[in-house]
C-alpha cells in the first residue's frame, strides 16, 4: 500500500529508534507527513527543504526558458515555480498540448531542479486572463461575477457547473500527462488557480448566487465549523457576502484539485492574494472569496484537497510580515510562503520562514527575462537583484535536507532581524540564546570603549539566525549579519561556556569539521557576516 499509513509507521519506529527515517522507494510519491505538529515535504523519500523561486508570469514558454534556468542557477534555489496555463495547453477545446510541460521538466532535469507547476486557470489574481479564448469570449457558458450594481467584473463566478468541468477537466488532463512522462517527479507540487477571489465586488450578486445566498449555509460547512444552522446572514452576519464567496470559491478548487489528484496525488495548494494582516479592510479592495487570513476556516471546510494554504507576501515591515507567517502558521496548515517580494528586505524572512517549521520560501519574478513590471526592484545588475536570497540559499543549501529533518522533529528556531534592530531571544530549553544586529566581530555596549555598530546594509535589513538541536547542549548555528549569545537556564549563578565551536559542514548526511573556532571568534559572542559559515555549537556552563 502506497498510503500514508506506511509512510508514519516507518517514521515513528525511525524516530523511536534513531535509525534513518522514510526508507522508502526511490520512485514514491511527493507528500507531505506530519510528526506531533511538525511537518515535511517529503520529495525522494526524505524531508525536503523547498529553497524556490518563482518565474515572471510570462516565462511559461519555451522561448523564455533560457532566460530562467541561469537565474535559478546563480540563486542556489532547488526548485523553480512556474506557470503552465490553461490557454497554452488546451488552446481548443478538447485538444491538448503539453510540449511546453515536456520541454520544461526534460530542462528542469539537466538543471537538477525540482519544479513547482502552478495552474493558471479559471482565476489568476482573480481573473481569467490565463483561460483559453473559448473561455473568454463565452459569458453565456462561462458567466462572470455580477457586482451589486449588476454590472460584470472580470472575475469568473464560482457558482457555475460548466466552469468547473471545464478547468477540472484540463488540470486532470495536466495531471494524467504528468503521471505519464514523470515518473521520477521532478514535479513535487501543483499550486491549483492563482490568488483566487474577486477584486471590486464581496460576491456573486447574481440571480443564481443570490438564490443560494438567501438559502441554508451548506450541511458541510456547519458541520465542519459547529455552527447552528442558518441562512447565510444568519450564521455570519456582516461577514456573509464575503463568507458566501470564500466557500464557494473553495468548492470549486477542491473540485479541481481532487479531478487532479484523482489523476495524480501530488501536493497541491493555494496561493492567497493577502488581507491587511493589522488594520481593517473592506473586503470590495481585495481579493474577497480569496483565502485571506479571515476566511481560512472556511477554506479549510471547503477544501479538503487542497493541502496548503500558502500566503503571497509583498509587505515587507516586520510586523505585518511575521504576523502573516503567523496567521497562516496552523495545526491544519503547514507553513509555506509560495512568493515573496523580490525587494533585497525580503531576503531575511527566509530565516523566520524556517525557524517556524516552513516547508519553503520562494521569491517572485526570479529569472532573467528582464520583466518590467515592478521597475523600480530590478537593478540594472542581474546577479545583484537575486541578493540577499542566493547568499541566503547558498548558505543553507548544505545543510538543506538535514534541516528539513530538524524541522520535522521540532527543534528548530529562526529569526531575521527586525525593522527596529531589536535584539531577540530564543528559547532552547537548557539555554537561552540573545540574537543582536549591527555587532561589530569584537566588543559589546557593555563595553563602549572599543565597540562601533555597523551599519546596516542601505540596500536594506539582511541579517538572520538559524538553530537546529542536535543534542541537549549542542547546536547547529548559521546566519547572516547577526550575533549569537548563549546563556543557561535558569540563571542559577553559572555562567555559559563554549566546550567547542566547529566550523565545518554536513556531507552526505555526516558533519565534517573545517576547523575550531576559538579566542577573538567566540569571545564575543558568535558573529555571522556575510561570509558563509556553518557552526556545530557545544555548551557548557561553570
Ligand atoms: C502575485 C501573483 O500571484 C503573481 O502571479 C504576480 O502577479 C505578482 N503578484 C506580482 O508581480
């Protein structure tokens, strides 16, 4: 049986044993696994860290290709998410093409990367511009979403059978070529619509919408949710039109997602256009229906084969940035950030992705195509635009699928550093350790004399810490422009003191030592720059 009941057997007598987990063949399926609340992507049979990165939107041809793979290379990035749309694969009715898939996954394989494939159909942010023009030219068959005033947005409605078989049925088709030509999946994850929802109006106001609307909230919804039952106005109030819309939305990528899985199993999720993660929104300004931080219960409900709900984060202050992590950090959702801005600030977030358990981050418009829509991002340098995220990515490639194996058994932690500079602390259980910025390699503001912050890139904010436990008192440290400090708890009077800091890096699963560091590197605490550097940390106190 291929089902998951092997997959967590095999990982709990590996966990209570200490023996190599998921010993399984080579040729199984991407899934995801969970292990009290920790999760992985599981990609070869093994927990996989997704280092990504995101094509332009119109990078989804063969022409365009050779622009791509060079930035995927020069970033470090394992894996590469791009569109395959329903225009380019079935651009008549019933006739497919899947050259551009082929062509794709055959580069993607001389390129050693995985791919991400991400199914721009009957919503990308909120419209149909990615449909077939048998599609687009058709509201009769294909109605779109009414406004209150009666008028059409662009957005397709979610309310109508033949939309729904139509998408269903060509991402089915995607995923049965899929089965076909990729055997050993090279293809680890779908990403099902793109940024769903409807900009302009809260829900379909159509006759057929507002019929259901004035109806019971579906048996499946107030089951899933314990409510009592009820109209839609009933049950949620002033939150109904959107409620209405989200569920209805859901219904209809779950549908597709299962049409797809049905084909082929693999991972699949949603990407959400975000809600203001802090302050109010009316929801006519974003992408209602979506799923936005409001409506992930709904989603949930709605939607049980889509399994991620990942947020698409171009905000990046701190607090909005870490309370979306949060938002979409659940027991029932793992945490992926499937994009990301392209800006050099976004780069640290990656440390704070990882050090939550994330399966993977991924900045957006990753390639060489020179894409303008975002000018004011692109520097004229190409290999400048992928800092800090290579640096980042090569820093973390060695050690990428050991730490995917941490983070499944929950000891990982991770920070970036803040808007505000603030120092953080981490809980480690025995030990507590202090995360600074701007530390220069000797000195501390205890001791004014000889101590001068750096200043912080212009480019913008780049530092981060990582920790993995790999032993009560011992620790996997790695960074960027950061200072890492270490205390014991509870402060009993003893002091912290390093018995040894290796520097050095894991081959082929086993750490291999470069060399000790000692005297002006540890005195003061241990200071990352942008130099490289892996660190295997044993504590002591007297
Ligand atoms: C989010 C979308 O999901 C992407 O496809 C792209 O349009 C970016 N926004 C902005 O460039």
């Amino acid at each position: 049986m291929r089902g998951k009941v092997s997959i967590f057997a095999g990982l709990a007598a590996a966990l209570a044993f200490g023996a190599p987990a998921f010993a399984l063949p080579i040729d199984d399926l991407p899934r995801l696994v969970t292990n009290a609340g920790h999760r992985a992507l599981i990609v070869d049979g093994a927990p996989y860290l997704m280092l990504g990165a995101q094509a332009n939107n119109s990078s989804n041809w063969p022409a365009q290709l050779p622009m791509v793979w060079p930035a995927i290379d020069a970033l470090g990035a394992n894996t590469l998410e791009i569109p395959v749309s329903w225009e380019q694969v079935e651009p008549v009715e019933g006739q497919f093409d899947f050259s551009y898939v082929d062509t794709l996954i055959d580069q993607a394989r001389a390129h050693h990367k995985r791919l991400v494939l991400l199914w721009f159909g009957t919503w990308k942010n909120n419209s149909p511009s990615y449909t077939p023009q048998w599609v687009k030219t058709d509201n009769a068959r294909f109605p779109r979403v009414i406004d209150k005033s009666g008028d059409r947005k662009p957005s397709l409605s979610p309310m109508f059978e033949e939309t729904l078989k139509a998408d269903a049925r060509a991402f089915a088709t995607l995923m049965r070529h899929l089965k076909a030509v990729d055997s050993q999946h090279t293809v680890i994850m779908m990403q099902v619509e793109n940024e769903t929802g409807t900009y302009g109006s809260v829900r379909d106001y159509s006759a057929t919408a507002t019929k259901l609307f004035n109806g019971p909230v579906p048996e499946a919804l107030i089951a899933a949710r314990h409510l009592h039952p009820g109209t839609w106005t009933e049950v949620f109030g002033t939150n109904a039109d959107e409620f209405f819309h989200a569920w209805y939305v859901s219904r209809f990528v779950d549908q597709v997602a299962a049409a797809g899985k049905a084909e082929l199993d693999l991972p699949m999720y949603v990407n959400a256009a975000l809600r203001d993660p802090v302050k109010y929104q009316d929801p006519v300004t974003y992408s209602s229906g979506g799923p936005t931080w409001n409506v992930l219960d709904i989603w949930k409900a709605g939607a049980p084969h889509i399994d991620i709900i990942g947020p698409d984060i171009y905000m990046p202050d701190t607090s909005s940035y870490l309370a979306t992590l949060k938002s979409y950090d659940r027991a029932d959702n793992p945490l992926f950030v499937p994009e990301t801005g392209r800006g050099y600030e976004y780069g640290r977030y990656l440390y704070s992705v990882l050090g939550r358990g994330g399966i993977g981050f991924s900045p957006f418009g990753m390639d060489y195509t020179k894409e303008a829509n975002d000018p004011a991002m692109i520097p004229p340098d190409a290999a400048t635009r992928l800092e800090p995220f290579s640096a980042n990515y090569h820093l973390i490639a060695p050690i990428a699928r050991e730490w995917a194996r941490w983070a499944l058994d929950g000891e990982v932690w991770g920070v970036s550093e803040p808007d505000d500079r603030s120092a953080q602390s981490l809980d480690l259980g025995r030990w507590t350790a202090t995360v600074t910025y701007g530390m220069p390699a000797f000195g501390n503001a205890g001791y004014p004399a000889n101590f001068k912050p750096v200043p912080r890139n212009p480019q913008g904010a780049e530092g981060g810490i990582l920790v993995a436990r790999l032993g009560p008192d011992e620790f996997l440290v790695t960074g960027r422009m950061a200072r890492i400090e270490f205390s014991p708890k509870p402060l009993t009077g003893k002091h912290m003191q390093f018995l040894r800091v290796e520097e050095g890096t894991f081959v082929d699963g086993k750490w291999v030592m470069h060399h000790l560091w000692n005297g002006d590197q540890t005195d003061w605490g241990l200071n990352l720059s942008t130099v490289p550097r892996i660190l295997k940390v044993t504590l002591a106190t007297y």
